[in-house]
C-alpha cells in the first residue's frame, strides 16, 4: 500500500499531521490537543461538550498548528465510524488517534449494576475499539499510531476502583495485542498512563472538595516528587511516543505518575519515613534470609524499600509495611517479599499509622497455614534426606 510522508517534528512534509484526540474538552485531552496543535498538527478536538472544546481551540489559537473542536457522542452507534470518515473526508488523511475519553466510576462490589457500569464500558474500552477498528485502514496508509490513555489505577488492585481499573486494564491489553497484529501493516499501538494529575475529573465525578483535598493530600504522600503532574506532562509522553522518531517503539505503556506506587513513601511526608535511615541491601539480606540480587532487583522495580526505624527494620511495599526482625522463616519458606506483604495489608495507609484490617488478618492466617504446611514438607524432607545419610555406607 503506498503511503503518505509523515509530516511532523521529526520529519519536514508537505503535508500537515492530521490527528483525533476523544475527551479534549478538558485537562489531558486539552493539553494533548495544543501538543500537537504546537508541533503545526492538524488537531479535531473531540468531545460531548461544545463549549470545553471551543476553548481548546482557543487556546491553540495563534501557533503553527490548529485545533478544530468536534462536537461527537463516540459511544453512539456509528458515531466511532461516522468521526473516521468526517476527517478522512476533510482532511484527506490521518495519523495519530488518541484514545483519551473515559468516564470515572467507584464502587465496591454488591453496589454494581448494569445501568451504572455501561458508560465505563462503553466510552473506556468499546469506543476505543470501535474507533481504532475504524482508523486503521487510514492509520496503515501514513504508517500512523494509536496512543491510548490508561491510568496507573490499572496497575495494582484498590478497592472501589474495581471496574474502572478493569476497563483501564483492558485497554492496556488491547495495546500490546493490538501492537503485534498491526505492525506487520505499519501501524503503532503505545500507552501512555498517567499518575495524580491536577484535571477536573474529581470536580465532574460530584466529589465535595473535603474529599477533594483528602485524595490530593493522599496523593501527594505517596508520589516520591512531593506533587501531582501537570497535563502538559502527560501531554508530552504522548507527542514523544506518537513522534515519527519513535518509528521502533511499539507495544509499551509509558507511565507518567512521579514514580508513584514506589515502595516508600516520601521521607518526612507522614509517619512511615520519619526518623529512619536506609538499611543496606547486605544488611537487610542477612536479617531476612533473602538473596542480595533478589533485593536489589526487588528495589530497582520500584517493589519494595526498607529503612531502619524505632521500633526495628520495615519493608515497605505499595501501601503495607513489614517488620523483618521476625520473617527469616518465611523466606526461607520459599515465599517472596511480596507474598510477605500479604501479611500486612492495609487500605487506608502504611502499617506506622493504622492496624491491619480484618481482611489482613483473615489472608494472614491463610497464608499462616500454607507456610506452615510448606515448612512441614520441608522439615519431613529433610529428615528424610538425614536418614538415608545416616543409613548410607562410609565411602
């Protein structure tokens, strides 16, 4: 199939990068839009609202590039294929679609329903399906790129968050599967899964600003940069990816969340980093019984920390903490670090400032009982290898 030049940063064209990007009424999806609108792209601002969007067109007002808003329902029927054809008919060509709207839901489960869940459903993982089904046939003719806009919720499970971080999951899978079955045609498929970022979507989910504060306050205790992100940031991880120098990066979800969900929160920012110093690898291999290499790896994945505190040595791993004065056993049970975390769970922070909950205890007496059983079969095979030593003949 013949292609269009690029035209973009990279790459000088005659002919000006055409580029989709769904939700560009407000926060990520604006400065997204005035990215490429910077780089002299050719942007259809697409969303629900008209207003939101003629200010993003306003605001990319003036530069190399421009920004036209589009008014769309892309969860209606045909509307994912109708908006393809709109642009490719205007514009004769595309490049880049950003797969950026989505609908924030919360809930434990017992409080879900069919009504509740189908906007999730629908805007997070039916449309960007439907809308890069539609696109790839024009994507193949200038050897474009998909960017899909997950969340870092999709990374680890927290409660409440269920089907939103499953949506956001789902469409990370899409992106890898997506990246194999489309390369042979010349099409790119990346994420990009943004952090605590200051956008509006707390405001639009109906939160008072009580609980606005609290999730920012969280927020900014666990991110090891002491603050959210900007969009502009989760902007340029877009423009970067979507580049025609990225000709070779296919397949990967970019995170952009100030190395939140490290193992240690910021020293001095709540209760766990008070007053501790860094316990050395060595140091910390020789009171657990684990492999120096297994910790360092551990540690370099963002996996787990540890310090020396007042009360003796922690780990830190996400949000649970574990006392390694007494686990020597456990590790020697064969269990990771991160099985030992299990022990310790705790939803509303680390284990310095609130109890493990009931839900801890009852996986911690589980995961007791299989250690347990773990360190019999141990000890039996053990003895059994003593005997038959014992038994064997002197050489």
């Amino acid at each position: 199939m013949e292609r269009t030049t690029h035209a973009g940063p990279d790459t000088p064209g005659t002919d000006r990068r055409v580029v989709i990007v769904t939700g560009a009424g407000t926060g990520i999806g604006r400065a997204t839009a005035h990215a490429f609108a910077a780089e002299g792209a050719r942007v259809l601002a697409v969303g629900r609202r008209p207003a939101p969007l003629a200010e993003t067109a306003t605001g990319a007002a003036g530069g190399p590039g421009e920004v036209v808003p589009c008014a769309a329902d892309i969860t209606a029927d045909g509307g994912p294929e109708g908006l393809v054809r709109h642009v490719v008919g205007t514009y004769g060509r595309l490049d880049v679609l950003v797969n950026n709207a989505a609908v924030v839901g919360s809930g434990a489960l017992g409080s879900f329903t069919k009504e509740g869940m189908d906007p999730l459903l629908a805007t997070n993982l039916v449309a960007p399906v439907l809308l890069t089904q539609a696109a790839v046939p024009h994507l193949e003719r200038t050897g474009g790129v998909v960017v899909n806009i997950s969340t870092s919720v999709g990374q680890r499970g927290r409660p409440g968050n269920s089907v939103y971080a499953a949506t956001k999951t789902g469409l990370e899978l899409l992106t890898r599967s997506w990246a194999v079955e489309l390369a042979p045609r010349g099409v790119r498929v990346v994420a990009v899964a943004p952090g605590a970022i200051e956008t509006p979507i707390a405001r639009h989910q109906g939160w008072s600003p009580e609980q606005r504060a609290a999730i920012r306050k969280w927020q900014i205790e666990h991110t090891p940069m002491g603050r959210v992100g900007r969009p502009e940031e989760v902007a340029w991880a877009v423009t970067r990816l979507a580049a025609p120098s990225a000709s070779f990066v296919t397949g990967v979800v970019r995170h952009v969340r100030g190395r939140a969900g490290a193992a240690r929160p910021r020293p001095g920012r709540n209760g766990a980093g008070r007053g501790g110093d860094p316990v050395r690898i060595g140091e910390l291999a020789q009171l657990t019984g684990a492999s120096p290499r297994a910790l360092r790896h551990y540690e370099r994945e963002g996996l787990i920390a540890s310090e020396r505190a007042a009360n003796g040595y922690r780990v830190y791993g996400e949000r649970a903490v574990v006392r390694v004065r007494n686990i020597r056993h456990l590790l020697a049970a064969g269990l990771t670090l991160a099985d030992v975390h299990c022990f310790t769970p705790c939803l509303d922070g680390d284990m310095s400032t609130a109890p493990p909950s009931a839900e801890g205890l009852r996986v911690a007496r589980e995961r007791l009982a299989v250690i347990d059983e773990r360190i019999r079969a141990q000890t039996e095979a053990r003895n059994r290898l003593a005997r038959a030593l014992e038994a064997a003949p002197a050489s």
